[in-house]
C-alpha cells in the first residue's frame, strides 16, 4: 500500500454495541455490589447471631450439603454437624466472600470498554458452546446437525490502543458505506453514492439485495448487531430467487451463495441456509453440458445457460468454473444432498484428463468438447480464483482432500517456472502468458497471490515452506509499490514492468480503481503469518487514501484516473468493498484470534466458512 506521510484525520470510536443480553455497565456495577453486599450480611449473620453454629447446621443440613443418605442417622449427622465439617464449611464461606469482593473490586477497576468486552467474550463463548445448526425438517439427515460453530466469530479487541483505535476506525468507515447504501439504495444491488440511488449491472439479472447479502457476515463480526438484523429482516421477506433473468453463476455463486452461507455458520440463523441452499438448487442447470463443466450465464427461472460471446469460441472462463468447490461442498453438507459436491468433483475429472501445456493452466475451456480454448494464461483475471480454491478446497476439507493439494502445489511450480519474472529494479511479479510469449502486465486482481503464497506455505513439498513466504513477501512487497508510485497512493487495476517502466499503469484503460481488495488481503494474510508491522502500515496508508480520495457525501466511490491530481470518481460503491475490503481491513487490525485460519477458510469473496471436520463420535 501507499508509503506517504499520515494523513491527518480524526479517529471516530465505533458505536456501542446494543446487544440486549449484555449489561450495561452501571447495571453490572449494581449487581457486583449488591452480590457482594449479600455475602457480607450472610458472613456477618454466621459470626454474630445468637447459636450460630445451629445455624449453619440447619443451613447446611435443609440444603443437602455433603450428606450421604446411604448412611444411618448417627453417622450423617456427624458427618453434618461436627466441629470440624462446620469449620470447613466456614472457611470455605470466607474464601467464597473474599473472592467475591477481589472480583468486584477487579471489576471496578477495569475501564468501561473491558468490561464490554469480557461480557462480549463470555457471550461469544457461551454461544459457540451451545449453538447446535439444526433444520426444520424435511431434509436428509444432515452432516452438520450437530456441528457447532468454531471459534473467533467474534474476536477479543486488541490490547494495543493504538491497534484498537485504527479497527475502530475501519468499523466506521464500515457503519458509514452501510448507512449510505440502506439510506439511498436499499434493496439494490449496490449503491451509486454521488447520483446517491440504487445500481445494478447484468450479473446478477433482477436478484436484488447484492450488498446486504455480500455485507452480512462483515457486519455480524464487527458486531453490528442492529445492522445484522436489519439484514436479515429483509432477506426474510425480500430476497427473492423466483426471477426470469440471466445471471452469473460465477457472482451469485461467491456473493449470494457464499455471503448467506458464511451468515448461517456465524449466527446459525436457518433462514439463511435454506436460502443457500435454495439458490444452490437454482443454479444446477447450469451444469447441463455435455462435460458436466458449467456455462458462465443461467436463467435460473427457464435453465438456459450460455457462454459470454467474447469468451474463445463459446468457452467456460477457468476461474468461473473453478470458484464454485467451497460453496457447493459446503451446499452438499447442509442440504445432505450430494448433487452439489459430485458436480465440482466431476470438474476436476474433466481437468484431470486434459494435458496442461508447459504445466499451466489455459483461461478458456470449451464446456461440448471438453477441449481447452486459447492458450492464455493468468494468475489475475480470468483465472485467479481456480488457483486459490484448490489450495482452500485441501485446507476446508481439514488436509484430507489430496487430490487437490497436488493440483495446486503442481500449478504453482509451472506459475515460478513461467510467469514468475524479476524487473531490473528488483520488483518480482507474475506475467501473463498467450501462447508461449509473455506479456510483462500484472493485474490488481494478482496481487491475491501474496496472501495465496504465504496461506499455502506451510504445505509446500520438498521443505519449500520458506521460499513460499519469501514469494508471498516479495509480491506484497510489489503490489505495495503500485500503490505509493500513483499520485492518490491507491493502486491502478493493471501495471506493466516494459518500456522503462516499473509497477506503473501505461494504459488508460487500466488506470482506474474500483475499491478492490487484493492488496489488502494480501497484507491481512502477510501480518498474520510474519507480524511483521509494515504490513499493518501499508494497510493504513490505503485506508488513509480511500478516507481522502474515495469517501464522498454519500459512501465510497470509485476512482476514473489515479494518476491524476484530483479524483475523478466513477459513483459505484461495489458491494464487496463491504464484504472483503473493509472485511480485511478490520481483521488486519485484529487479534489472531478473529476468524483463526485453523478454523476458518475465506471463499474468494471474503466469506469465512468452516473448515470441514467430520465426527467420528456419535
């Protein structure tokens, strides 16, 4: 990200959370000292009324404590009211008040925003303790009816202030672009916020409601409780799959799919997997091909699918084809349905019989013939996605889905022999490669890849852990200086390393920025693997540029030109600058403990879903 001087701007603390089972902290201080008030009358009675130890023998004979009614009479009552059991049951009346009163005093000596958070914590807990995804019938028996949530939906704040007021200004920005999109453009897709109304493109035909499903599980992990029910109130009465439009299966699959998922393994809200798993169902036509691998556009009301017309002679693009296997595994786990799994499966068979030249792996494949199109490949557009998905389809299925290890630690040994290049001022990058000749061009959309790297490094054959992170750290280290080397410090959508220049767009058309991700979840993966604090700056210095170039009256805006001197802004707030933007913002500036990659994989649109960890024990 951008290496410019801080840019001066107030830090604005999130709003409160206003969780109706949290207590407010006046009422917590009422109920410590009242609790301890009671002990201390309870302690004082004991010592000081008349025939105390009749007392505590009554008390403690009515409550049952430490009888045995196996015994005779005489021996329980001896066991009661013996000296030395009512002198055990004092001393242990004594500890009991003096822990009390240290607790509360603890208590009382905390700031208010600790104790928020250790009630936040103990609910957090507790739920994930006891939340059991259950059904309303109907369905198979499913894998996850006693599945329960893994740990980190909602983090610890962080110790460090510092680190705490730069996350808390991330939820602002996250409050902000949300207010913006429900008051101008609620219910569309995705908000125009200088026109300040609704906007939709073609992928996702008359589905509405983009930016609430793609936002849902931002929001419930930064703990928007009144947002998140919002949401949700609208998805139960509005979100609505029974439409006759064309859509992407590639974006409907990542956002809708994947946000609605991501909600119900979070709050295990069943409105959500049944909407999931509705739409899942909507979108198997799309399957129908002679190879079984799916076409890029379905009307999900008639199931006509067809290829977009640019596309090689009709072909499926590979990382539209190859981004569904998170999602549709995990439709098969809730549904009990194995449809969607065995669908991903057989793309893979149909990958796995075709010869890869040189190793790599062409964009286009022609879904009749099962052929591959142009010889084109890349790491950014057109086919990123399908190598990331490999690596988390090995990751989500708790390391047990080999087959996908080996095709991706295979694709990444022919992407370090033929498209990894080094410039003469020492910037590594990945080229793009059309029949042979590389073009020195890499994309915004590339720069995924550090973070790709460093997530898959620990699994790396032949001890190559260590040169993983070093390629992870040198991409970063890349797609930060696109950023600094613009005059908005915020990175264009491609940059070219030939005629003399270095990490710099040539070309008009590639100078633009649409509040993408890639960088930024590049450095949340970097600061998560290494701690290394320059991550955590390059990730503030962006978020200072979005704050002055990107924020406008009425949300976040896109930028024409970053070259320029002045933003010319393009009035679109995209919806996954709420889902993965702001998303990896906030987890750049968490603790470890928020979404724990242990437990949590992110679908390519920032989606946490479980690792896939199946019972043994019944």
């Amino acid at each position: 990200m951008p290496a410019v001087a801080l840019l001066p701007f107030t830090i604005t603390p999130s709003r409160k959370s206003s969780s109706p089972s949290a207590f407010r902290l006046t009422e917590k201080f009422v109920l410590l000292l009242v609790f301890s008030a009671f002990i201390t009358l309870c302690f004082g009675a004991i010592f000081f009324l008349p025939d105390s130890s009749k007392l505590l023998s009554g008390v403690f004979f009515n409550s049952g404590v430490e009888t045995d009614t196996s015994k005779t009479g005489t021996d329980r009552d001896a066991n009661i009211f013996g000296a030395d059991s009512v002198e055990r049951k004092l001393a242990k009346i004594r500890k009991d008040h003096e822990k009390a009163l240290n607790e509360a005093k603890d208590t009382l000596q905390k700031k208010p925003d600790e104790i928020k958070q250790d009630i936040l914590s103990e609910k957090d807990k507790v739920a994930q303790e006891n939340m059991v995804f259950k059904t309303n019938g109907g369905d198979a028996a499913l894998p996850y009816l006693d599945f329960k949530r893994p740990p980190g939906a909602v983090g610890r704040e962080p110790a460090d202030p510092e680190t705490r007021q730069k996350r808390d200004k991330v939820k602002e920005m996250m409050k902000f672009a949300w207010d913006s999109y429900k008051h101008y453009a609620w219910g569309s897709n995705e908000l125009k916020p200088i026109s300040k109304q609704g906007h939709s493109s073609n992928l996702f035909g008359s589905i509405q409601g983009a930016t609430i499903v793609d936002a849902l599980d931002t929001l419930y992990i930064m703990d928007m409780q009144d947002e998140f029910k919002a949401a949700k109130e609208w998805i139960e009465k509005n979100l609505d799959f029974n439409v006759n439009a064309e859509v992407s299966v590639f974006e409907v699959n990542i956002r809708f799919v994947g946000g609605l998922l991501s909600a119900f393994y979070l709050s295990g809200e069943e409105v959500f997997r049944k909407k999931a798993v509705e739409l899942g169902e909507k979108l198997l036509p799309a399957f129908n091909t002679p190879t079984g691998v799916p076409w890029a556009l379905l009307n999900i009301k008639s199931g006509i699918g067809r290829n977009w017309p640019w596309a090689s002679g009709g072909s499926s693009i590979l990382a539209e084809f190859g981004t569904l296997h998170l999602e549709f595994m995990h439709l098969s786990e809730l549904s009990g349905k194995p449809v969607f799994a065995e669908k991903v499966m057989n793309i893979r068979k149909v990958l796995n019989r075709l010869d890869k030249p040189q190793g790599l792996y062409p964009n286009y494949l022609n879904p009749n013939s099962g052929q591959w199109g142009q010889h084109h490949v890349s790491v950014g557009g057109l086919g990123d996605s399908f190598y990331e998905y490999l690596l988390k389809a090995w990751l989500m299925s708790d390391k047990k889905d080999e087959e996908g290890k080996k095709m991706y630690y295979d694709s990444i040994q022919a992407i370090e022999t033929h498209l990894i290049r080094k410039s003469s001022g020492g910037l590594t990058y990945i080229a793009e490669w059309k029949g042979g000749l590389l073009e020195h061009k890499m994309g915004h959309l590339t720069c995924f890849a550090g973070g790709m790297f460093a997530l898959g490094a620990d699994g790396a054959p032949d001890d190559k852990t260590g040169h993983q992170m070093e390629l992870a750290a040198e991409i970063a280290r890349t797609c930060h200086e696109s950023y600094t080397r613009t005059n908005l410090k915020l990175g264009p959508e491609a940059f070219r390393f030939d005629g003399g220049v270095e990490a710099i767009a040539t070309r008009q058309n590639e100078k633009y920025f649409i509040l993408r991700p890639e960088v930024i979840e590049t450095y949340m993966y970097m600061w998560r693997y290494t701690h290394d604090p320059k991550y955590r700056q390059w990730g503030w210095e962006a978020l200072q540029a979005l704050e002055q170039h990107c924020r406008v009256e009425g949300g976040y805006s896109g930028i024409r030109d970053v070259y320029a001197s002045h933003p010319n802004l393009d009035d679109v707030q995209q919806s996954f600058f709420l889902a993965e933007t702001l998303k990896y913002l906030y987890l750049l500036f968490s603790d470890d403990d928020s979404l724990p990659f242990e437990h949590w994989v992110f679908n390519t649109e920032a989606h946490p879903l479980p690792v896939i960890k199946k019972r043994t024990d019944k």
